[in-house]
C-alpha cells in the first residue's frame, strides 16, 4: 500500500489527518483492494481459459492418434492382403513353370528315347 505521503505527494499530515484527507484515503484504499481483486479475478479467467484450450488440444491429439492408429493398422492389414496375394500368384507361377518343365523334359526325354531307339 501507498503512504498518505506517496499518495498526495506532500508531507502536509494535517492534510492527511483531515476528514476529507481521510475519506480519500479510504476510497484509495477500497479501489486499490478491488483493482487487486478484479486482477486476480482477470488471472484467474485467463488460466481457467488457458486451461480450456490445453483439455481441448489434449482431445484433439488423443483423437488424431486413434485416427492414425487406425489408418496403421488398415495400412498394414492391406499390406499384410497384398503380400497373400503375390504369394498366391507367385505359387501359381511357379506351378505353371513346374508343369511346363515337366511338358519339356518329358518331350525332351521322349525324343532322346526316340532318337536312342533309332540307333
């Protein structure tokens, strides 16, 4: 708190003690007590506010990572679907290889047979 001597800037105490020295001192008093009041309450909505914002991105971070959780694991399920899918071809592939090497020595060796018997 202020001095009456900061207050009205003199070193007059009589004006001080004077009862309108008195009532003004009062009032500086109660505006002083409700200006600390109306700053904490100002403080007081800033953090509440503050406080609000941080619990809204606190949802919205916790949301986005269900999101890309998902999106993950649909990713890697298509991934994983992919990957069957070219085993699949690939042995079918490799069957299809198998069958016509079998066809191929077997006309192979066919004609070797031919041949050695025509000898």
């Amino acid at each position: 708190m202020f001095s009456a001597n900061v207050i009205f800037g003199t070193r007059d105490v009589n004006y001080c003690n004077s009862a309108a020295g008195r009532q003004l001192l009062n009032r500086i008093r109660l505006l002083q007590k409700e200006n600390e009041e109306l700053g904490q309450q100002l403080s007081e909505g800033q953090i509440h506010k503050l406080e609000l914002e941080i619990s809204m991105q606190r949802e919205l971070a916790e949301e986005l990572k269900r999101t890309l959780d998902g999106t993950f694991h649909q990713k890697r399920a298509d991934f994983v679907c992919f990957l069957l899918n070219f085993l699949l071809e690939s042995n079918e592939f490799v069957m299809q290889l198998s069958e016509e090497t079998e066809k191929r020595l077997a006309t192979a060796l066919g004609a070797s047979a031919t041949q050695i018997s025509k000898k």
